[in-house]
C-alpha cells in the first residue's frame, strides 16, 4: 500500500524545481517527517502523509543527482530512505549536517 501512495504522489509532481529548491523541500520534509505529530494516535494520516512528502522529495533529489531509486524500492520504507541518504552524503549532501545547520 505504501508504495502505491509513492508512486500516486510522484505521478501528481508536475514542476521541475531546481537542485537547491529541491534540497530545501527535502529538508523542510525531513524535518516534518522527523518532529511528527505530538499524538500519533489522533494523527496516523498526518504521520503517514509526512512520510510520503518526504520519501517523495527524496527520490526526485536521489534521481537528480543520478541516484538509482524508484518507489518500488519503498516495500521497507525505512531501509530505501536510509540508502538514498547515505548515497547522497557520499555524493556530497549530507541532510543531517544540512538539517543541523539549517536550524
């Protein structure tokens, strides 16, 4: 199932934004995704859309950088999200470090 959210998602994406404002939708997304809603139990879908937001922007940032991804690589969302990050801090992009100068 969320797979199929991934990729209904991506097929909404319609504008082409640069790297830089791909970069700040990642973060901005990561750090949704990170902080998540105080009482999971009231917000399962806000949880679950943050998640989705985030992987969202993380493959367009992966694919732009010529990182190998598709959402069919989510069946272990956690797993896919942990290599694109890795690829892209070996690629230059760390978000931790970005996150942690960002705020």
């Amino acid at each position: 199932m969320y797979v199929t959210l991934l990729r209904c998602s991506l097929d909404d994406w319609f504008d082409e934004p640069s790297r830089e404002e791909l970069l700040e939708h990642v973060l901005t997304r990561r750090f949704e995704m990170l902080v998540g809603p105080a009482d999971l139990e009231g917000n399962v879908y806000s949880a679950l859309a943050s998640e989705v937001g985030y992987d969202r922007a993380l493959i367009k940032l992966s694919l732009a950088h010529d990182i190998a991804t598709s959402p069919e690589n989510f069946t272990k969302p956690a797993e896919e999200r942990q290599r694109l990050e890795r690829a892209l801090s070996a690629a230059g992009i760390d978000l931790t470090d970005l996150a942690r100068h960002r705020a």
